[in-house]
C-alpha cells in the first residue's frame, strides 16, 4: 500500500515530518535507545509505529551514533544526518534537536506543515492514537499543536517539595472530611507519546506548549514513560501480561 492510499484511509493529509529523537549516553540505563524491549530495540517501537502509518520519506531518526543509525536504518527509518555532539548532550534539549531537523528537511527543499516528536522513552504509544492526535490538530484551526497526556497520580494535594514534615500536605489536607480519589477533579499531565505542532507556530515559539495546545488522553498504561530501570521493568510487565497489545502499536 503506498503512503497516498495510508493517508487517505487515515483521512488526513501527508505534510508531517515525523522525527524520533535518539541520542546515545543515557546515564540512567545504559544504551537505553537500543535496548531491546521484548526483542524490539526501544526507539524502533516509535519507529515502526510511524512507518506503519507514513512514508519512510516523513520519518526520520536524529541521532548522534553511527550504531543507533544503523539500527534505525535497518528498521526503515530515514537518516538524514548524524545529530552534531553539541545538541545531544545531557544538557541540551529537545527542541533544539527538532529546529535542528527542521534546518535540514528545509535545506533539503522539503516543505512540511507540521512537525511531530516521538520519544523512545514513550513506546506504548497505539497508532490509533497517534493518528487521532493528528487529526485533532489538523481540524482545529485555532490550535498551535497537541500534546498526549495521561491521568496525574496522585493528586497534586498529595504533593509538596521535598521536607522532612508533610507540612504543606497536612495544610492542603486540613478541613477535609474525606480524603478519596472520587472527590477530587481528575488532573492530568504530560505523558511523552507523542507532541505535534504546526510547522510554522514551533519555527516562532520553539515549543509545543502555548495557551492553544490541544491535550489528548491516552490510556494508563500507554503513557508510561521509561526513564528508570523499574519504569523498564513495568513495561515488560505490561507487554507480557497482555495489558499493551503490541499489534495496535504497529
């Protein structure tokens, strides 16, 4: 099936550059990018996603190792570059690896509408999902992108710098004659499955966030984030225990 039919299926338009973002030198879990998660290395689950859905033309991999190259390249991601040592550093951000690709596909004379970020640390993402963010964006003109998001837990009432006495729980507790879940407005947060923006608004603000960006909910468990050994762990667990179905992430 080509793209043209994948996007007309899908009902939205090719004119995103899809990059996933995979430096070397994590500290935390050593090599965590290519580590393989159930076989599959873990920035190949963002990577297959996309392809699944899009041109291998529109996804494209930035990294800053000649083996994460070759790994993303065998799994049909496009490399276009090898990120430059100064924006994969510990220190430097996201963003400017994106403004990065940007300077490239433009240099290339590729000409996108929007831009999407998928972390490797955010694999359980489902494709149905990803699709359905886009199309949120795409049909709502007065949005700057959209950003997943999943439920925050616990409540930020539970949550106070760290002390050696819950004194600000204890305030933000204090009058309270029940203390449940139920009663409490459902908060969410951020999840990393995925960011889109239109293509101009991030070139201007060099962000994702801005009073107009669309938030969509992905399930509990799609919006684990590994940063931790356990976080690794959990997700084997979910993958294992059928609670993530791999078949609706590719």
């Amino acid at each position: 099936m080509s793209n043209s039919e994948r996007v007309t299926t899908a009902g939205l338009t090719n004119d995103t550059l899809w990059l996933v973002t995979a430096r070397s030198g994590s500290k935390s879990i050593p090599g965590k990018n290519i580590r393989p998660l159930q076989g599959i290395p873990l920035m190949c689950y963002r990577i297959k996603a996309a392809l699944s859905l899009f041109s291998a033309d529109d996804v494209w991999l930035s990294t800053d190792d000649e083996e994460y190259a070759k790994i993303g390249a065998a799994a049909g991601a496009t490399i276009p570059f090898l990120r430059p040592a100064h924006l994969a550093t510990d220190s430097a951000s996201s963003e400017d690896a994106i403004l990065h690709a940007m300077d490239h596909a433009q240099q290339m004379g590729r000409r996108y509408a929007y831009i999407g970020l998928l972390e490797p640390t955010s694999p359980l993402v489902y494709k149905d999902d990803l699709l359905n963010g886009l199309s949120a964006l795409q049909n709502d003109p007065n949005a700057t992108a959209v950003v997943a998001v999943r439920e925050a837990r616990p409540h930020t009432i539970f949550i106070q710098d760290e002390a050696p006495y819950l004194d600000k729980v204890a305030a933000n507790l204090s009058g309270l004659k029940k203390i449940g879940r139920q009663q409490f407005k459902r908060q969410i947060t951020p999840s990393g499955g995925f960011y889109i923006s239109k293509w101009d608004t991030f070139r201007q603000l060099k962000t994702f966030y801005s009073p107009a960006t669309l938030t969509y909910l992905v399930p509990e468990a799609c919006g684990l984030e590994i940063d931790e050994p356990l976080d690794w762990t959990y997700a084997e667990f979910l993958i294992e225990k059928g609670v993530i179905d791999l078949k609706k992430i590719f």
